[in-house]
C-alpha cells in the first residue's frame, strides 16, 4: 500500500490522469480494474470515479504492485547549459523567444536537446523545479511553433498556471 498527498501541482486534475502520470507503467484496463476493486481510497473512502477533481491535501491509498510506480526519468536537461532568449518572467510562466531551428519538443528522431529541456535546466539550476519532488509536474509549454519559425513560446512553470493558459488560448 502506498499513501500519497495531493500537492499543489498535482491538485485540480482528473483521479485518473493522476495515477496514469504516477504510475506509469501501469496498463489503462488495470488501473480502471483497480478503481472498480476498491484498490484506489480517496480521503478513506472508496473512489470508483476516475473523473472525480483532486484537491490540495488530499490523501489517496493506493493498492498497487510497487514496480507500476517505477519512473523512466529522462534527466539529460541536467547536463545542458540553457540558452533561453528570456523576454518575461514571474513566478507562474515564462515566455522565451524560440529561435529557428531549435525543435520546441521531442519527435521522432529525439536528436539533441530542445526548447523545453532548456527551460526545465533553467528552472532547475533556479531551483524552481525539483523533479524528484513531483509527483506528476513537468513544467510545459503553452503554445508551440515549428522547429524553422523564429516567435515567442509560453511556458508555464506550474499546473495552475498551464491549465489558466491554456484556457486562454482556447
């Protein structure tokens, strides 16, 4: 068993993207099985809905096989040196202006470093980011632009800040 607290990061998401993120490895049909067989507890109680909001502070016991919470970190932002053009910065997003040619996330290929490993390296040597810490918290981009547009990309720094910009720009 496995007791866990809802911080700030993690709070205002869905159950079940919850424990999608904090157990990676587990399989989708498991996890909803898990959920129908009372192996997820929500503040003591039973919780059958995967749809239900997670708040600050909440406590979950999960009763899951230890190896489903076992993470693949890819911590190779560690090692770079970030090269961020910073236009603005608060304690909630920060927007960077992207040159051409730098990929804004991962495809396929996964050939050197991109805009958001710069900027979890940024925020980490800051000490704005310890991702031993969270639970489910990547710090994440707002908007993207192709890898041979030049242009302003947000980034925010914590889940209540993405979920706001994202309302935004819907």
């Amino acid at each position: 068993m496995r007791e866990v607290t809802i911080e700030k990061n993690d709070a205002g998401q869905r159950l079940d993207k919850f424990l999608l993120k904090l157990m990676p490895s587990i399989p989708e049909a498991m996890l909803y099985k898990g959920l129908r067989k009372e192996c997820v507890r929500l503040n003591g109680k039973h919780a059958k809905d995967g749809s239900v909001k997670l708040s600050e502070d909440d406590v979950l016991k999960l009763f899951f096989k230890d190896e489903f919470y076992e993470k693949n970190t890819d911590e190779r932002f560690k090692s770079l040196t970030p090269k961020l053009n910073i236009v603005y910065e608060d304690e909630n997003i920060l927007l960077v202006d992207k040159p051409q040619g730098l990929s804004v996330h991962e495809d396929e290929t996964n050939s050197g470093a991109t805009l958001i490993d710069y900027i979890k390296c940024y925020l980490w040597k800051k000490g704005e980011y310890e991702p031993e810490r969270e639970q489910s918290f990547v710090p994440a981009l707002c908007n993207r632009i192709d890898r041979n547009t030049r242009g302003i990309v947000i980034a925010a720094k914590n889940a209540e800040s993405l979920r706001i910009m994202n309302g935004k720009i819907k």
